[in-house]
C-alpha cells in the first residue's frame, strides 16, 4: 500500500475572520483532524510547504498586485472583491496555501498522487482576487511543474461548482496548460470566461447526470491532450446541502466521482495531484465528511 503524500500547513485555518463570515476558514484544520481520527491518514504522510516569495508569484501575476496585497494597501474595492479583510494572517495563510498545492504537484509527479487540504483558487485572476482566492494556486503549480521539465502539458480539471474563471484566463497566457471546467451554469461568477473546455450543467443536476459528464470529459481530454500531469479541483461545493452550491450531487455521488477522476489517472498512468477546492456549511463535521470522500476514493486505489 502506498503512503499517499498529504499536504497541510497550520496557517491555513489561522485567520480570524468577523463574526457570521461566509468562508469556513476552520474547515482545514477539521479536515485534518477528522482524517487522523478516522484511520484515513497518519501523520507521517503530511508533508509541510515552505511559504512561496512575491518573486514566485509574479511568474504568474502582475508585480503591482502581488506587491499590493503583500503590503496591504490594496484598494478597499479590491479587497471587497476578494471577500477577506486584510491581515498578516491572511498573507502568510496565502503564500503558504499556493506553494502547498506546487509541492502537491511535484510529489504526484514523484509519486503518482498527492493530496492538498486546501487549494483551488480558481477565481484568482493575473492582476485581481476574487471570491476568496488571492493568487492562482493551480496555475502557479502548473507553471513550476512545466518550468521543472519533468512534464511537457498539465490538465487543470476543475470540477469544483463554480467556474474556474481566472484559471480560464490565465491558462491561456501560459503555453502547456489546459484549463477545464465543469461547473453550474447559474452559479458565480455571473460573468463566465472561456476556458480550453467548458461544461455547463445547470441548477439542480444529479449525481447520474453530474458522472456522465465527469467520466465522458476526463476520458476525452485524456485522449485529445495526453497530459503529463492532472491537477484536480475536488471541490465539494457541489453537494446538495451545500450553503453556496445550486447542484444536487449526493454524499455517494462525491465520491463517486472522486474514485472516477482518480482511477482514471491511475489507469492512464498520469500523476494527479487533487486539491480539495470550496464547500461551504456551518456544519464542520457534514463539511470534513463531504471533503473526506476524495481520501477514501485514493485510498481504495493506492
């Protein structure tokens, strides 16, 4: 049996946010708690990332933005837009949570697979953060896994409930990355952006319908692109119960399509590195349960 690589730093929980805040900033620390608890981790499969510099994400965003943020004087509106107040918290939470999903992807590629307990900043765009995501994680670890030479062409296959409009966007600056998203159509952004490939389901779809769709389109842009590495967006934001999701995907439905993604790559013998990507309740035990499915799906195959 394979130790499967996890990836996890302490800062990602530490950010005080107002009271009835949106964002589960706790849910991290849960996640991680409840994979130990349950015999689904042990703490010699965690590995700790080291804090990316200003320098390293500015392969991928403006200097005046990343240099702004860092400081703290971006604009109010700008600030508004991301959805966090500012804090030193919130940049070491930030700089640490994108270089997480970069050794995500340089373990998968050593390994086969690794998972981040966090990750999927998929709003994040070249010189703007949006819906909670500062800097691109998924492109950025792109960028560094191509940049390394031991992949030609990286797959961001986001199936997280919200279309990964920046990495849309983003993806298209930089040669070697395809970006795809499934996501619902009714859901944010309002403003969609064109990704490689998108996949548009709309409100309220199930899981039979939801993984048709997954399996059909993971099995096309395998076919078509050939990649050498898969970047999974996992988000669970999907789920029926979910506070900011319009789908209707069961708990079995997740993993389902956690253990289809997965075996997928297995099969083809393509890394995958998977970041947990959003899910919203107030409920941290439903919310570890929800992410939790797509440790149980990579333990039944490694």
């Amino acid at each position: 049996m394979t130790l499967i690589p996890l990836v996890y730093h302490a800062s990602y929980s530490k950010l005080a946010l107002p009271p009835h805040h949106r964002f589960p900033t706790t849910k991290y620390a849960h996640l991680r708690q409840y994979l130990l608890d349950n015999q689904l981790a042990t703490p010699a499969q965690f590995h700790t990332p080291t804090a990316m510099t200003a320098q390293d994400v500015m392969q991928v965003h403006q200097r005046e933005y990343v240099e702004q943020f860092i400081a703290g004087t971006l604009p109010t509106a700008a600030l508004r837009r991301i959805g966090f107040p500012w804090s030193d918290a919130l940049v070491e939470r930030t700089l640490h949570s994108v270089a997480g999903t970069t050794l995500t992807a340089s373990l998968a590629i050593n390994q086969g697979i690794a998972l981040h307990l966090t990750g999927g900043y998929h709003h994040a765009h070249y010189d703007f953060g949006s819906g909670y995501c500062i800097f691109n994680d998924l492109i950025l670890a792109a960028k560094n896994a191509i940049a390394s030479q031991q992949v030609h062409k990286v797959l961001i296959f986001d199936c997280d409930v919200h279309q990964g409009d920046g990495s849309a966007t983003l993806s298209q600056r930089h040669q070697g990355i395809i970006s795809c998203s499934i996501h619902c159509k009714e859901n944010f952004p309002s403003r969609k952006q064109h990704s490689h490939h998108d996949i548009e389901l709309t409100k309220g779809s199930d899981d039979n319908l939801y993984l048709e769709t997954v399996e059909q389109t993971l099995a096309l842009l395998i076919r078509i692109h050939q990649p050498d590495l898969i970047l999974y967006d996992a988000g669970v934001d999907i789920h029926q119960n979910d506070d900011l999701g319009l789908l209707n995907i069961s708990q079995e439905g997740l993993f389902r399509r956690d253990l289809t993604v997965l075996s997928m790559a297995k099969s083809e013998n393509i890394p995958i590195a998977a970041v947990i990507g959003g899910g919203y309740s107030r409920d941290a035990l439903q919310l570890s349960q929800r992410h939790s499915q797509l440790f149980i799906a990579a333990n039944h195959l490694w």
